[in-house]
C-alpha cells in the first residue's frame, strides 16, 4: 500500500516525479497504486479452452468463452467485478464457492468473516495442487491478518505464501508483498494496538512543500507533523523522531527497494501514545524506522517526520476530506452512541483489491445485462497520481463520444513512458450514488498500456479530479464513498 512519495512503477510506466506533485488535499485520502493479480492464462486456471475476444478487443467471460465456471470467477476478481462473482458462486461446487465467499469478504474488508471462511479451507486447498485458488485464498487471508494488526499470524501468512509460491508469482506482485514479507518478521512479539473511543472532530490540515498533506500528531506528547497514507500498510516514523521521542528501536533489521526505488534499511519501534489531531489516542502503535536521509527531499528542503498508514486509518473510521483545507474525523470507536448521520450509507461501495482502492461508480440506470445489477463501472482512486485518464475499457464503451474529435497524444508528467493516444473529454457526467458528479478535462486513452493493474479498470482518479470536488468520504465501517460536487 503506497501513496507517500515513493517511485511508483505500473508496468513499463516509469517512477513518477514527486517534487513536481500538484499540491491538493486530496492526497490525504490517496488510496491505490496496487498491481492486481493478471487474469489467468489457462495452463493456471486449468481450463483447456481460451478466453474470447470480441471485436472491440475486450476479454469475454461470459458462458460461451469456452471458460469453466472457476477460471470465470477468476478472471472477474481480477476485473473487480465482485457483483458479478458473487451470482456466480451458486455454480461452483461448495467448497469451491466458499473460498470465493471468503475472498470477496476480504475485498469487502470484512475481515473476521474472511478469516472465518478461508482458516479451514487452506490445507484442503494446498493440498489439491490448484495453485491460482491457493495464491488467491493466501493472499487474501495473509491481508486480513495484516489489516487486523495480527503481527505474527500476518508475517507466518506473508512468509508461507513467499514460500510455497515463489515460483508462481509475477515480479509485479512480488514487488508488492516485499514489504510485509521482509519486515513483518520485525514486528511478530509486538503487542496489539489500542484505540481509545473518541467523539467525531473537524482537524484542519496544510499542504507540505512536495504539494501533499501533512497531519497534526503527537507522539509521545511531541508535537509533529505526518502525512497521511491510508494505502501503505504500516506506519512510519524517521529515526530522529523516533530518538527525540525516547522510543527504542529495534536491533534487527530488513532491506527493503519498494518503498523508495533503492535499497534501505527499516527498523521497527512501538509507540506507547500516539494522538491524532489532538483527540484520537492510539496506544502502543507499531511504526517502521527508516533513516531520515531515505525520505528527505533536497530540492524543498523537506524532511518526512513520519507517515499515517492504513493502521491508523482503521482507527480513523471514516474521512471526510473538505476543500476548505479540514478534514472530518468519524473515529472508528466512539464514546457516545451513534447517531443518525455518523455511518455513511449513501454513495455507493468501495473495495480493497491488494494496496488498489476500487470504487464503483457509474450513471445511476439499472441494466438488464447482469440480472438488475447496476451500470457502475470500476475505477482506481490514486491522489497519488497527478493526472487523472480513463483507460482503454472507457473509450471501447464511449468511441462514439469522440466522433470527428481530435486525437493526440498523452504524456505521463515526470515519467519517460512513450505518448499515448487519447482525446480529451471536457466534461464527463458520474454518478456515485445518486449524485451527479460533472469531472472536466479528462483525457480518454483510446489503446490498453499493457498492464493489468491499469487496463483492467475504466479509469485512475488522480488529484486532478478529486480536487474539483466541494468534498468527499470514504467510511471505512461501511466501505461507502461520497462525494459532492462543488
């Protein structure tokens, strides 16, 4: 999970260049950069049948693809549509079925029910020689442990699915569970974190010189000030604050690339007080160390303090981010009993897919296409991106849009991929929910750029977009996302 000024590498797509970021405050809600598992080939899914191809070029999974039921459902997991999976359970067998069940509660990040579901099936599963369903069912459990601040359970889970599946996975993905692979370990005898209840609270909250959000915190009763990065799946804190707060920090080690594009070394520390915005308390938080030479950035003079992960946004609950440079703080624990308002239940569904937030958003019309099932399509929210596309799968549905339009050619700021292809769409009408949001200015790639993290969804919501919003939330106790045009 990484949204904080990292190298981000999506396929052949070179590191992006994050002194030049636009400031906004939407990265404080930056939430993707995730590169989800390739659709299966069909020595992997088991099938003797290929997947069809239509005319526009798009992969069919439908039952006349020659795919059996399974490798269906897996090539639909890797499309997001996690609807669709869920109607198509009821023909697999039932053990087949409740590994799926378990994974789509995993992207639903119910997580006592994902590990409910998939504990008892793995050796069943390992033992049956079905490497994707393995890969899959690991994967998803090694994330619930990992989400739930289980340190052990999660650095074995990390460690096993490394292990025995090494050889079967993409260096994609093995990029993207380097992190808790290597530095879990560090982190197995810490002790759970503890959240304090805490009341609803309006924060205010600045721009650093890199254009980003940095959040009021103190550790240890010491006032700092960290970026927000509800992705990355650990927190983070730079070894002098680390010192001036009196922490210990471990004598082990572990060399990690993906965090920065080189190597360096992370340690790890607990933190016995940790408050947020003055308000939210937060009792013996595990953070990584890092050197603070690895996240100091020369060209603006700016040192990195310490970086809010995903831990602390399971402690947050849910984010309302304003363009009145504020957030609204709904903690997951509250002292008072909740009411009418406090659980965002408009909007419509978000998922984690891996470190990728997908949010499905669409025109408000049902289709009779998939049973009744919504028109919403699957976008990734990436405020770590500067611009915002839609991909390849958008302008294969809306080519008529762009009759007698000019094409040119799109390039990716700070990266030296070759141009792209697109038209540049003035304004798109989406629906989140029932509300109408009019984005501007969007370029529409008309060719796929050859990943699947990035073609297998309609679009990549950067800070371009998020930022022509009045405000939006993503509740992450009832996975909802809103938003409201400005």
């Amino acid at each position: 999970m990484n949204f904080s000024p990292r190298p981000q590498t999506k396929g052949n797509l070179c590191p992006v260049n994050f002194a030049q970021k636009l400031p906004a405050l939407a990265y404080c809600i930056a939430l993707s950069l995730v590169l989800v598992p390739p659709r299966l080939t069909t020595q992997q899914s088991g099938s003797g049948a290929q997947p069809q191809a239509g005319a526009d070029g798009q992969l069919r999974t439908g039952t006349n693809s020659g795919l059996d039921v399974e490798a269906r459902v897996q090539n639909l997991l890797a499309d997001h549509e996690y609807i669709r999976v869920e109607s198509e359970l009821s023909q697999l067998p039932p053990e087949e079925a409740q590994v799926y069940r378990g994974i789509l509660a995993n992207r639903s990040n119910d997580l006592s029910r994902s590990i409910q579901i998939l504990e008892p099936l793995v050796d069943k599963v390992s033992a049956s020689g079905n490497t994707g369903r393995e890969h899959l069912l690991r994967k998803a459990l090694a994330e619930d442990y990992l989400r739930l601040g289980e340190w052990a359970k999660a650095a074995q889970a990390y460690q096993t699915l490394d292990s025995r599946l090494h050889d079967k996975i993409t260096p994609d993905e093995q990029a993207e569970i380097e992190m808790p692979v290597k530095m879990l370990p560090l982190a197995k005898d810490n002790p759970p974190t503890i959240v304090d209840p805490c009341d609803p609270f309006k924060l205010p909250v600045s721009g650093n010189p890199l254009g980003l959000v940095d959040v009021p915190v103190f550790v240890d009763a010491r006032s700092r000030n960290w970026m927000l990065d509800p992705t990355q799946p650990f927190n983070l804190i730079s070894r002098s604050t680390a010192r001036d707060a009196g922490l210990k920090i471990s004598f082990e080690s572990a060399t990690i690339t993906v965090l920065r594009g080189h190597p360096i070394q992370v340690h790890v520390t607990v933190i016995p007080r940790f408050t947020i915005g003055g308000r939210l308390t937060i009792h013996d938080m595990t953070a990584f160390v890092y050197d603070d030479k690895d996240y100091y950035f020369p060209l603006t003079h700016y040192q990195v303090e310490g970086v809010l992960g995903y831990p602390a946004m399971a402690a947050i609950g849910s984010i309302t981010v304003n363009s009145d440079n504020s957030v609204l703080i709904r903690p997951a624990k509250q002292l008072g009993a909740l009411t009418n308002g406090d659980l965002l239940t408009t909007g419509t569904r978000f998922y984690l897919d891996g470190d990728q937030v997908i949010v499905a958003i669409g025109t408000g019309q049902q289709s009779s296409q998939f049973g009744g099932v919504g028109d919403d399509r699957m976008y990734a929210v990436d405020a770590g991106s500067q611009q915002t596309y839609l991909t390849s799968r958008y302008f294969d549905e809306h080519a008529a849009d762009f009759n007698n339009q000019k094409m040119d050619m799109f390039s990716f700021l700070g990266q030296s991929s070759p141009p792209q292809p697109a038209y540049v769409a003035e304004t798109i009408p989406f629906h989140v929910g029932s509300t109408e949001i009019d984005f501007h200015f969007l370029r529409v790639l008309t060719q796929p750029l050859g990943n699947a993290a990035l073609d297998d969804v309609y679009g990549i919501l950067g800070v371009d977009a998020l930022s022509q919003l009045k405000n939006y939330t993503f509740d992450y106790r009832t996975m909802r996302f809103a938003a409201e045009p400005q």
